[in-house]
C-alpha cells in the first residue's frame, strides 16, 4: 500500500461520509459544511491525478468563494430554520431512492466494467500528463490549452458571467428602489385606477 | 501519479452524484438543494480530471473551468432567486411554492 | 396557313375595355357608356376589316388561325390561346360586335342614372369578350372558356338590380339551369378529347368521321345538351323567361342576339360530329329544336308580360334555329341567326324604350295605343313584327323560307308541318302583342307619360330596323350570297327547285299572313273581345296550360329542386350536423375530458417535476446501457 492509495482512501471516505451526512442534517449551515469537508477531498483526488491547478482553483473558489456565498445567503434567510423530517410529498422519497439508486447502479456498472473498454482506446495517460507537469508545468500547459484551442468558449464564458451579473443585480433590487424609479403616477390617474 | 486505477475514482464520483440527485429532490430548502446541485457538479468535475488523466492530456481539466464558471453564475443567479422568494413568502421551501399548478 | 391578323384585338379591345371599366369605373363615371361603345365599336370595325379581307381572298384560303399564346402544355399535349378566323367566326364576329354596338349605344342612354352605371358598361364589354373569344377560339378549350365566360356574365348582368329579389333568384335560376347544359358540354368534350386526342376545332371536324358511330352519337348528344341549357331548349329553356328581370339593354344583348345563338353556333361549327352519328345526333337535334320552337310559341300566345313574350319568341325562333341544324341546313341556321338578331335584338330595346317611358310597366293589358306617343319605337317594332312573321321582303322571310325549304327538300314533312304551324303562331302572338300595345286608343298606367324614345336609343332602333327590313339581302334566294360564303366552312346546302322554289315561300308566307290576320281579328275592331272569349272557351284547358307555362317549372320544381332540396339538407343536417360535426365535437369532447383528469399531473411541485425527470434520465439511461451491453 502506498501512500497515494491511503490518500485516496482517506479522501474516498471523507467525500461519501461527507455526502451521507449532507442528506441526513437538519441544519443548512451544517449542510454547507459538510458540502466543504466534501470538496475539500474531491480536491485531493484532483492532486492525486495530476491536476494540481484544478485542485487549487476547487478549493479557493468552490470551497472557499462559493461557499461562502451560500453560507451568506443562509444566514441572511435565518439560521434556526430547519426542515421538518416528514416528507409532505407521498411516494416522493422511496421514488427518488429507487431512481436515484437505479441511476447509481447504472452509472457504477459503466464505471466498473467500461473502464477497461475505454483503457484500450486511451491507453493509460498518466506518463504523458506526468511529463506534461514537468516540463512546461501544469499551469502553463493548461494555459496553453486554455487559450488556444478553448480560446472561443472562453469569451463565451466571459459574456456568461456578465449576464448572470446583470441578472443578479436586477434581481436583487429591492422594490422600494424599483419604485422609485418608476414613472410616479398623479393623484387623478391614481382615482381613476381605484 | 497514483497507482491507484481510475475506476476508483469514477465509482466514487457515480456515488457523488446519485447521493446529490437524492439530496435534491428529497430536501425541501431551496438552499440546501442548491447545495446537493453543487455537489453534483463536483462529481462531474472528478470524472473531467480522471478522463484528462487517462487521456494523458488536459481538455479534461479545461473542462472543469468552464464547469466552474457556469456553477457559479448559476449559484448566484440561483441564490437570489431564492433571496427574493424569500423576502415575498418567507419561506425558503420549494414546496411553499406550487401556484403554478391545474 | 395564315394568320388571322386583327382576331386577337377584336377579342382585346373589349376585355381591354372590361378591364379599365371594371377597375377604374368608379373614377371614370359618365364616359363609361363611351370607352364601352368604343371599344366594341371598334372591334366591329375591326371585324368588318377582317371581312372584307376574306372576300378578297379565294373562296378556299378563307381560313388562318392565329396562335396568341401557348395556354396548357402537358407532355405532347399542348393547347393554346389561338384564335380561328374562317366564314363561320367573321359572321358571328360581325353580329356580335354589330349588335352589340347598337346596344351599347342604346345603354348609354336606358342605363343613365344608374348608380352602377360604369359597372353595367364593364360587365357588357366582358360579355362582349367571351362572347368574341367562344366565336374565335380554335379549340374547344377555349369555346368552353368563353362559353363559361358568356354564363358568368349573364349571371351578373341578369342580377344586375340584385337589390330585387326576384332579380337575384332568376340570375341563380339561369347560373343553375346552365350548369346542367354546361356539364354535359364538358363531358361531351371529355369524349371527343378521349377519342380524338385533340381539342382543336377543325382537327375534330376533318377526324369525325373515324369516331365510330356510338361515340359521336354520345359526344353530339351531351354537346346538343350543353347547347339546349346556353340556347334555352327542351329541357332546359326555363331560365330564359326569368332572366327577364335584368335590364332590357342585356335582354336584347345576351338573351336574344348573341349569347343564346352560342348553341346554334356550336353545333354548326362541329357539325361533322353531328354528322358522323349516322343522323341519330342531328334528327334530336332537329325534333327538339321543333318541339321547342311550337312549345314557346304556345306560352308566347298567352303570356301578358311584353319581354317574356319576347323570350318564349326567342327560345321558339333558337327552336327553328336547331330545327335547320336537324335537317342540316348549317347555313339556314346560320342565315336565320343573323336576322333573328337583328329583329329579336330591335323589338327588345323598343321594348325597352316603353319601359322606360312607362316607368318600367310590362304588362301589356296596361298600354295601348302608342303608336301615336312613340312613333319611332312603334314602326321600327312593326318592322321586327313584320320580320318574325315571315312577311315578303322583309328579313325573317329569307331565313324562316330557307330553313322549312331545307326541312322539306330533305323530305322531312312532319318538321316541315310543325315549322309551319309555329310560324303561323308567330305571327299570331307578335300581331297580338303589337295591336295590344300599339294600336286603339292611347293609354299608359297611371302617372306616367308616353313620349318617344330619346335620340342615343333611336340611334339603335333605326339601323336595326333598317337590317329587319333588308336584312335578307345578304341570302337572297337565287343569289344565296351567305349560304355560298359559309359552304367551304359548313358544307353545301341544297336550294329548292323547280315549282317549290315559289310554292314552299308561299305556304310560309300564308302561315305567316293567316297568324297576322287571326291576331287582328282577335286583337283589333268591333268584336274583338267576343271571338276572343270564344276562342278561349274553345281552347280550354289548353290555353290555361299554356297562361301556366304548362306547369313546366311546377313539375320542375317538384321532381327536381324538392328532392335536391331534401338531400342537401339531410346533408347539412343529418351528415354533417350529426355526422361530421358528432366526431368532430366528439374528438374535442374526449380529448378535454381525459385533459380533466391529466391536468392533475402538474401538481405544481417542483420535486414532482424533478423525480419525473430522473424517471426519464433512468429510461434513457437503462436504454443506452442495455444497447451497449447487449453488444
């Protein structure tokens, strides 16, 4: 057993305990937490494939950005509400066990036994990636990639974020301001209306 | 590199992802739900990383920013949404909202 | 061959005309009567042009068709507008256009003050086209276009005052009784093209012979009934007495000069086909014909309305018209056809000119004596009286001679007889409706004052009187000019000889005398009205009939608009109400009650929502793997 295989049992355990235990608290904040715990070891698999920049980016922005901002939002709303534990919805819960342990099911079939049919198409990648860590560096090569041949999706990220933006800001506004804003209608116009 | 096969991995992201395709639609908290969307991005995310190793290249690992960018503007779009459907009904349960309905 | 030179603007001119009137017509105003008559006028100088051409040319070579445009072309297939100039077309052209100036002229004058005036002016040009398009046209494709062509604008000139009721149900009754003709015509069409492979006139005519007896009988007999509905024969002559109720200008104009002729015309023209049947086509043709020229002189005699006197006149007259064509008198037909329209289209408009004095009044009971009021309607209608008759020299003489000489000479007697005993009932109903409105004392209905026909109706009456008088000329026994100028189109004609060359014009004449001098004696002096009475008394139940119109609508009414009427409302009852409309409304029924009941699926939960999804991912999913799987 080498250390790598530990790490990636500590980090395989961390991330499904994790997981479980988001299903099962009551609390949001406790919710958001374990979501981190979570991200934390998807983080460390990201190391342990190589991809040392993805990792970074995982824990700075996904875990740390992100998450804040939920955890902002669930203060804001007020952190002793917890949900009741009975479902009002009847068949909702075994439906979406059974389906969701279906797709699971599905899902790990592929994982288990497609695998080996994918590895004789790809091969196995990791020398190259290894050398490709090495010798520009991983932040570089992604670089590279990034803004050459993703070049196009890139800015079409970019015109994403600048909408999610603008949307957010409309959003937000509080009614009063939009009010304010509006055209104010005369007394007369107002009787009229009534 | 980890010696560890790459099956490994991807059974722990199918894992991930079914336990936050549960989440979603068992939890009622729209926050909460949003959390377990969350989470099943990241699954998605280890599957990009493990492709991109085993491809031995990086499109895998591009992959995830994109991922990224689109997971955050969906949470703050998303975030205040909520905020609003909460300021209005104050409740954050997605079941408090079903007007739009026969 | 040659082409025909001016044809296209003689059918132009007045579709041209149409076209602006009907366009611009509102705009344009008083000077519609003028573009109208200028345009038809000038297609008549046209068309006297393209005559006298043909006279300087040999006798043979007076034949050019002119292809305008290709109109259909299907594989090998291919007709076109192309228009046929030969004797036949020019005479037709020339009374067409001739009258139908002289009528247009008198429109000016009988329609000023209408509020549809340039209206009326743009529907008579259009008439005027199709009418000119049937007569040229070179293949039966496009006889059957001006033939529906001349069917539509009667239509629309019959319900002309469709504000009237009864104006819009007679110009219905004419479009439907047609339809019954022109369905037959088509389908008469549908066998020649079946058996000849060609529409083209002349190509029909040179091939007729090939067609075998029993299709030429069938394709001459539903021709002859498409002709018996444009032509108002037996069985289908009822719609003309009704089309009376539009304006008289199109009374003389389409329902006696031209359109009605179209019948005639169109057996003449394909009278090889006729011919081809071994005499079955042409002998119904002849006894219909005769029928129907004794049957309407029958209704004509008791009949109290001036212009459905005149109809019944006309449909008997076509009658003889198709009696000649019987006996195979193309020429006769022909010959009859153009006098007929001089004196038929002249009595029309000076009954129109009454109308239009005595404020629309038709029924002859109510006037008498205007002759001296209107001298110049009373003697130009003498001359047509005197035409119809028969009277020695005047027009309808030559022409009626020349169609019972034929029936004779082709030993026909009983068409003869029934000729001849028509001709003295001619004579009998126009001396009666003449001395009834003409002659005694002056009386007109109440508020109205007689005075003579203003000068643009005068402008008409005269020149058609005048052709009444000497029309005859243009076939004088002996010299036979129209008869000898149509032969290379129609076919020789046999001329009587010897002692009936005066004997058979005699007895004709006789007829016609005896008709006049037995509705004077009815009509006219001290006594009149008791030999009337007793005539009456006499005739019984014949004359009843006849003041009936020998409940021939009644019985049409009953057999055929009854049951029609049945099975287009159980149709619209019945079948669709029930039908059509229970599977409709049944569908809609069904589809809303199950939408009840699977609306209330959308419960509007978005977990719901989002475990129907994952049931969908799951399917989808389950079916790929099994898809990679099984492989």
């Amino acid at each position: 057993m080498t250390i790598g295989t530990l790490v990636f049992g500590v980090a395989f355990i961390v991330a499904l305990g994790s997981a479980i235990a988001m299903l099962f608290a009551r609390n949001a904040v406790h919710v958001a937490l374990f979501l981190v715990a979570a991200q934390v070891a998807l983080a460390l698999t990201f190391l342990l494939q190589g991809a040392f920049f993805v990792a970074a980016v995982q824990i700075i922005i996904y875990a740390g950005a992100i998450m804040v901002l939920f955890l902002f939002v669930v203060m804001l709303l007020g952190v002793d509400r917890s949900e009741a534990l009975v479902e009002p919805l009847p068949f909702q819960r075994p439906l979406a066990l059974g389906l969701g342990a279906l797709l699971a099911a599905g899902i790990l079939y592929l994982a288990v036994a497609g695998i080996d049919a994918a590895s004789t198409i790809t091969g196995d990648g990791s020398g190259a990636l290894l050398a490709l860590n090495r010798d520009p560096g991983n932040v570089l090569a992604l670089a590279r990639v990034l803004f050459s041949r993703y070049l196009l999706p890139f800015e079409a990220t970019s015109a994403l974020l600048v909408a999610a933006i603008v949307g957010v800001m409309v959003l937000a506004r509080r009614v009063g301001s939009i009010s304010a804003v509006a055209p104010r209608i005369s007394p007369a116009e107002e009787r009229e209306v009534a | 590199m980890t010696e560890v096969a790459p099956s490994y991995f991807l059974v722990l992201a199918a894992l991930l992802f079914s336990i936050g395709v549960v989440g979603a639609l068992t939890r009622r908290n729209a926050i909460v739900i949003f959390m377990f969307i969350e989470l099943m991005l990241n699954a998605v995310n280890l599957v990009f990383v493990t492709f991109s190793r085993m491809w031995g290249n990086l499109d895998g690992q591009v992959l995830v920013f994109f991922v990224l960018v689109v997971a955050a503007a969906e949470a703050v779009v998303g975030l205040a949404i909520i905020l609003l459907i909460t300021r209005r009904r104050e409740s954050a349960n997605v079941d408090d909202a079903h007007l739009l309905r026969w | 061959m040659r082409e025909a030179g001016l044809a296209p603007f003689i059918v132009g001119l007045p579709l041209l005309g149409a076209v602006v009137l009907l366009v611009f017509g509102r705009r344009i105003g008083r000077a519609s009567g003028l573009i109208a008559s200028g345009a038809i006028g000038l297609a008549f100088v046209l068309g006297v042009i393209t005559f006298a051409r043909l006279l300087g040319l040999p006798a043979e070579e007076r034949e050019a068709t002119q292809r305008v445009f290709d109109f259909i072309t299907v594989g090998d297939f291919s007709t076109g507008v192309s228009l046929l100039v030969d004797q036949l077309s020019v005479v037709m052209v020339l009374v067409v256009t001739g009258v139908g100036t002289l009528i247009h002229i008198y429109s000016i004058s009988y329609m000023a003050g209408d509020p549809r005036y340039s209206r009326f002016f743009g529907y008579l040009n259009l008439f005027a086209a199709f009418m000119l398009l049937l007569v040229l046209g070179d293949n039966l494709l496009l006889l059957y276009v001006g033939w529906e062509g001349v069917g539509l604008c009667s239509y629309l000139l019959i319900g002309f005052w469709f504000e009237r009721p009864i104006a819009a149900t007679a110009a219905k009754k004419a479009f439907l009784v047609n339809r019954v003709g022109d369905f037959a015509f088509m389908i008469g069409i549908f066998v020649l093209f079946v058996s000849l492979g060609t529409l083209d006139l002349l190509a029909i005519n040179a091939n007729a012979a090939a067609m075998g007896a029993g299709l030429s009988t069938a394709a001459g007999l539903l021709l002859f009934l498409g002709a018996t509905g444009k032509s108002a024969q037996i069985p289908l002559y009822v719609w003309l007495p009704d089309a009376m109720e539009g304006p008289t200008p199109v009374s003389a104009l389409i329902h006696a000069a031209t359109m009605v002729t179209a019948g005639v015309y169109m057996v003449a023209r394909l009278s090889p086909v006729f011919e081809a049947s071994g005499g079955a086509a042409l002998t119904v043709v002849g006894y219909v014909g005769a029928l129907t020229a004794l049957w309407a002189a029958l209704m004509a005699s008791a009949e109290y309305d001036i212009k459905r006197v005149l109809a019944y006149s006309t449909i008997s007259q076509l009658g003889y018209m198709f009696l000649a064509l019987g006996v195979g008198a193309y020429s006769a037909a022909i010959f009859h056809l153009v006098t007929h329209a001089f004196f038929k289209a002249l009595m029309f408009l000076g009954a129109g000119a009454i109308m239009h004095v005595l404020g629309g009044e038709v029924d002859m009971r109510r006037m008498s004596g205007l002759r001296r009021a209107m001298p110049i309607v009373a003697y130009t209608f003498a001359a047509g009286v005197l035409a119809i008759s028969g009277i020695i020299p005047f027009a309808g003489f030559f022409s009626k001679d020349a169609i019972l000489a034929s029936a004779w000479i082709e030993g026909n007697f009983l068409l003869w007889g029934i000729g001849t005993v028509t001709a003295l009932l001619t004579a009998f109903y126009m001396a009666r409706l003449y001395i009834r409105v003409f002659e005694g004392r002056l009386e007109t209905p109440e508020g109205t004052h007689a005075h003579d026909a203003p000068a643009l109706m005068a402008a008409a009456l005269i020149p058609l009187g005048v052709l009444s008088v000497i029309g005859g000329v243009i076939n004088l026994p002996g010299l036979v000019t129209l008869e000898h100028f149509l032969e290379p189109a129609l076919g020789e004609s046999e001329v009587p000889t010897g002692v009936l060359t005066f004997l058979l014009p005699g007895l004709a004449l006789v007829a016609g005398a005896a008709g006049l001098f037995i509705g004077r004696r009815l009509y006219m002096g001290e006594g009149a009205e008791a030999r009337r009475a007793r005539l009456v008394a006499a005739g019984g139940p014949l004359v009843e009939a006849a003041r009936n119109k020998f409940y021939v609508d009644r019985i049409y009414a009953a057999t055929i608009v009854a049951p029609g009427r049945a099975l287009a409302s159980f149709c619209a009852d019945v079948l669709d109400g029930r039908g059509i409309e229970g599977v409709v409304n049944g569908t809609a029924t069904f589809i809303g009650r199950s939408s009840q009941s699977l609306r209330h699926l959308q419960t509007g939960y978005v977990r719901t929502y989002g475990v129907t999804f994952l049931f969908g991912v799951v399917l989808v999913f389950g079916f790929l793997l099994t898809r990679v799987v099984l492989a």
